[in-house]
C-alpha cells in the first residue's frame, strides 16, 4: 500500500455520486486548477477548493467509510468538492501528496478515528452495548399491543380479498385507486406497513391496463393471502419462515441489537461491494449496497435511510473490498446484513467470479423456495452477452455456448444502462452482477475490467 493508502479507479469514485449533475460538477473540478494545500495521509484526502466566494471552500474525506465533511452550502452529499477531489486523488500522479493533515481538517478526522475506536470497543464488549429498554415490561406490552393491531389488520385485510374475489376481478378494472389507497392507509394504522405496501401494489397492478393484469392481480392477491395467514398462524411456522414473516408485514430488529446483543452471531468475511444502488421516493432516499463474501460467498444486502436533508451514513462504491464483521437479519434467506466492526480499511477488490445462467436461475428457484415474497436474488452472471432477443422481445444475457439466455428485466429496458452495458460489451463476454427475478434479470455493475455501475 502506498502512503496515500489503495487508490481508487474513476469509476469508484463516480458510483458514490447522488445523481449525473454531480457528475458532471464533479468531473469540472478533477484537476488541480482549483485545489490548494491539498494532501493524503493513509485514509484520508483533504483540500481547499476555491469557489465564488473570497474564502475557498474546506473539503475532507475519511476514505475508509467513506465519509466526507465540506464547508459548501451544498446539500447533496457527497458534494460536487467532495467529488472533484477523490477523482484528483485517484489520478495518476502525485498531484495529492503524502504528508499530515493541516489544523482545519485534523479535528474533523480526529473525530472520525475516536468514533472507529468506540464502535470497535462496543463490539469487543459484547452485549453490555445493546441498547435495552429502560423498563422491559413495559417495551413487552408495548410489542404485545402492536402484534395484536397487525393481527386485526391482516384480518381485516383476509376480508377485502374475500371480498374482491367474491365479486370478480373485473370489478377492479378501471376501478378508483382511492379505494386501494384507503385499504392501505387502514393497514398504515394497524402498524403493518409491508402489508400497506403490497395493498398499493394490488391497486397498481389493477390499474395498469397490461393484457395480463387479471393473471397478475390474482398472483398477487394469493401471495398477499399466504402473507396474511403466514403472521395469524406464525406461532405454528419454523422459527426462520416465521423471522420471514414478520419482517415482510413491517416488523424489523434493531441493527444494535443484531451486532451486540445476547445473541448477536456476526460473520467476518471480506466483502467485496458488488453494487450501490440509491432510489428517491421524493421524501425518503434509500440506498441499497450489495456484497458478497470472499471465504463464505454469502450474498448480503445493506440498507440505510437519508431524509430531510440527513445524509445517508454509508457509501460503498462497487469493487471495494471490506474485512468486516456483517450481522444477518433472521430469516428463513437471510440477505438483509448490519455492518459490524471494519478491520481495516476498504480497499479494491478483484473482479468476482460469477456462475452460468442455469446456475442463476436455480439460485433464485433456492431462495424462493425459502421465502415466496422474494422478488429477485443477486447474483454475478461471468461470462454473458447481451444480445436483442431473437422475437424481438428486448434484451437477454446468453451463455457464451448459446445455449441459455435470460431476458432482462422490462423496467431496465429503458434505461441509459441498457445501452452502456452492450458498449461495454462490445458483443464480447462480460461479468456481470444484478438480480434474478420473475420478471428478468436487472443488470447493477459490469466489469470493464473495472466496475461499472449501469
């Protein structure tokens, strides 16, 4: 390792970026034009950034979050500055040297390393970190009270399929979403919003006008039945299926509790980032960052939340490779994982060994098989060409015998990734990760040979 620590590839850097503007803002400040009194010292970048003002702007980065801090009034985040400067630092060239950080960047960074040093500390000291209720009688009414309001909501919930069955789906064509929308918020008020969610969906699918939506609404409707039956007789299901269960209504564990709790079980692997994928539902930005494990080839999926201006606490862009401990969210499949202690810093990993199609698709058939609310797996396809299906039908990934091909999935079609990853393609076998679905497969990442977030 160099004293700047591993270098990043461009398109590491670009994969952490909130959206194309900072992109492109990013990319006008990846020169040392604007820079001064920049410098790296093992995981950290620093620099100042002149901008319209008189005073340049202060811009730190702790690489082995990553984490970023920028005097800018930006709120995007990582900002433009922030951007601009891990792409200076990952050129060639000792345009950013080594040396210590200056007085403006050191307490930052302080911060930063004392905050490690406690999470590595709460780790090693077991459970006496978890977070316990301050009167665990009243926190065991209180979850009573909330099963019992689920329960009547699934409940009410069997009524309405009834209902709907009863008269025939062709009630629900060209019928008023708001008849769905007022089901859900009924669901939002028993404290179940899985069920409220997969309500919406059953009022989307209805007013979609595809050929198929009968097939599809009843499809649904029986998945949303076997929900509701699964949480009023979880006490008769295996003890994963029924992790399964409540997780799918909207119950959730607490991610202290998962890493330090009683029975808290973590798994330290190194991990390779296989992608980092945001979406924006206009109040919510969900960031969603997929990782497999190097010894146990486990598959794991880390979520985390931003609203309200709060920035999102992990980015992780894809080739990356994390010696971490990883917790698991019970499960009947586990996928959903909490990052534990780092044992050392993110550094860039190799390009992942994938599987053929048929191997694909008998993984998804596993999963499913485990948890029948799954709509897709992940999984990194080595090997395939995306290639115009022979019907005309869109898109597929095929062996490169010929012999197997997977269609990929609609709602990809029309996106700018379609036609970056048949560039990087160029009609040659790639590797390529996303998730296996009904519907398809949805390309995240390909390997050029570096990753490419599509």
């Amino acid at each position: 390792m160099n004293p700047q620590g591993e270098r990043w590839t461009t398109d590491q850097v670009l994969a952490l970026a909130p959206d194309d503007a900072s992109r492109k803002a990013g990319g006008k400040l990846a020169g040392p034009g604007p820079w001064s009194e920049t410098g790296a010292d093992g995981g950290a970048v620093w620099g100042l950034c002149k901008g319209s003002g008189k005073k340049p702007y202060q811009t730190v980065i702790d690489v082995t979050g990553p984490a970023f801090t920028c005097s800018c009034p930006s709120r995007k985040f990582p900002c433009k500055h922030a951007l601009g400067l891990l792409l200076l630092w990952a050129g060639e060239g000792e345009t950013v040297p080594a040396g210590a950080p200056p007085e403006w960047a050191g307490p930052w960074l302080a911060g930063r390393r004392e905050k490690a040093e406690r999470a590595a500390a709460t780790a090693a000291g077991g459970g006496g970190a978890a977070r316990t209720p301050s009167d665990p009688e009243a926190a065991r009414r209180r979850a009573e009270r909330r099963l019992e309001r689920i329960a009547s909501g699934a409940t009410e919930l069997e009524q309405r399929l009834e209902d709907l069955l009863r008269t025939g789906l062709t009630a629900a064509e060209g019928g008023s979403y708001r008849q769905w929308d007022e089901t859900a918020a009924r669901m939002v008020d028993a404290q179940a919003p899985g069920l409220a969610a997969r309500v919406r969906e059953l009022g989307s699918v209805a007013a979609s006008g595809a050929a198929d939506w009968p097939a599809r609404l009843l499809e649904e409707c029986a998945l949303l039945h076997l929900l509701d039956q699964g949480f009023l007789g979880r006490e008769r299901l295996p003890a994963p299926l029924a992790a399964t269960v409540r997780a799918r209504v909207g119950l959730t564990t607490d991610a202290a509790e998962l890493l330090t709790g009683p029975e808290a079980a973590t798994v330290r692997d190194r991990w390779l980032v296989l992608a980092q994928q945001d979406s924006d539902d206009g109040r919510l930005t969900t960031r969603r960052i997929f990782l497999r494990g190097e010894r146990t080839g486990r598959m794991a999926l880390h979520l985390s939340f931003g609203g309200g201006g709060r920035p999102l606490d992990l980015a992780l862009p894809p080739g990356l490779v994390l010696d971490a401990d990883l917790a698991y969210y019970p499960g009947a499949r586990p996928l959903r994982a909490a990052l534990g202690e780092r044992h050392a810093p993110a550094a860039p990993g190799p390009v992942p060994p994938g599987c053929g199609i048929d191997a694909a698709l008998a993984a998804y058939g596993d999963a499913l098989r485990d948890d029948p609310w799954l709509e897709s797996w992940p999984v990194v396809l080595a090997d395939v060409t995306p290639v115009p299906a022979r019907d005309g039908s869109g898109w597929q990934l095929a062996d490169a015998d010929g012999e197997s091909a997977l269609p990929l999935d609609p709602r990809f079609l029309g996106r700018a990734g379609l036609w970056q990853l048949a560039a990087i393609s160029g009609g040659a076998p790639v590797t390529v990760f996303g998730e296996c679905g009904h519907r398809g497969f949805v390309p995240l990442t390909a390997w050029d040979p570096t990753p490419v977030s599509l």
